[in-house]
C-alpha cells in the first residue's frame, strides 16, 4: 500500500450515512460541479432507506466524500452505484477507490458479486475509478453496454449513459 492509502485510511472513517448526511452529499455533489446534483431530498433518502448500500467518508468529523448505492429490484447479488463524489480538498488521495473497495467488502455478507455503475462516455474521471477498483479487486470489467440512450433524456439534453460492469468474482482478500 503507498505512503497517500495509508495515510488516507488514518485519517478517514468510512460509515454507513446517517440520514442528515443527506444534505452533506448534497453540498458535495454540487460543488463537484461535474455531477448531476439531485434535490436534498434524493440525498436524504438515499441515507435513510439506502444506508446499508451507501457509505459516508468522515475527517474530524465532517463528511468529506460519499457513495450512493442501491440493490436494484431483480439483481440480488448486484449494488448498483447511483453517486460516487470526494470533496474538493480530499481528492488525488485514492479516496473514491478506497470508499468503493471499502463498500464492496462490507456488502460481502449480503452476498454482493457485481458493481453496476452507468457512466457518460466523456467521463473520463469516473471511467479511470471504476477501472482502478476492478484492478485492485481483480476483477474484470466491462463498458459497452448503453444503459440508457441519449433520446431518453430529451434532444441534445444529456448524453447516453454506459453500463460499466465488474464482477462476478471479487478478491476481498486485500
């Protein structure tokens, strides 16, 4: 592990959200000015009816990163991430790797095999975590499949969404 992990994980405490994280999310996510921001109330959900499948990064006690997950009806063996943001200040550390690592391993006990995530083709960032944390779980990956197309945003609105998929075997051993 390098010198930044190790560090990291002193410093950082990895939990499942309370629900007034919510509006911590929020602000994070809107800062990120690369995510779509959802309203305060999507945020306040997710901690409260999702918390078992998302995670809160904490540093001397203020949420500092987070990740917004679900199982999606049908896919048991299946967390579907809705959200991964870092705070500004955190980033370039690993911290997305290591709260979706984190994640992952928790999830074991609910029987967790695959990570669906969708990613806009231009989203380079994202692409890159979701490739270094199948590397680090050792698992393969795809990313072809379009999950949802750009006509089911509306014209010129958005572009396609991309199923990235890992799984089915993770190494947990880490």
């Amino acid at each position: 592990m390098n010198t930044k992990k190790s560090q990291l994980s002193d410093s950082i405490i990895f939990r499942p959200p309370k629900t007034d994280d919510g509006k911590y999310f929020w602000e994070i996510a809107k800062a990120s000015k690369t995510l779509d921001v959802n309203s305060i109330y999507h945020y306040l959900i997710m901690c409260r009816h999702f918390g078992k499948t998302c995670l809160a990064a904490e540093k001397q006690g203020r949420v500092v990163g987070f990740i917004t997950a679900y199982i999606p009806p049908g896919s048991p063996d299946t967390v579907f991430v809705w959200q991964v943001a870092v705070d500004e200040k955190e980033r370039g550390q690993g911290l997305g790797v290591q709260m979706l690592v984190t994640l992952f391993k928790k999830l074991k006990i609910l029987n967790i095999k695959h990570l669906d995530a969708t990613i806009t083709p231009s989203n380079q960032a994202s692409i890159k975590l979701f490739m270094a944390v199948a590397r680090e779980l050792k698992s393969s990956f795809e990313f072809e499949k379009e999950f949802f197309p750009a006509v089911n945003f509306g014209e010129n609105i958005h572009e396609p969404e991309i199923l990235f998929h890992i799984g089915p075997e993770f190494s947990l051993t880490l």
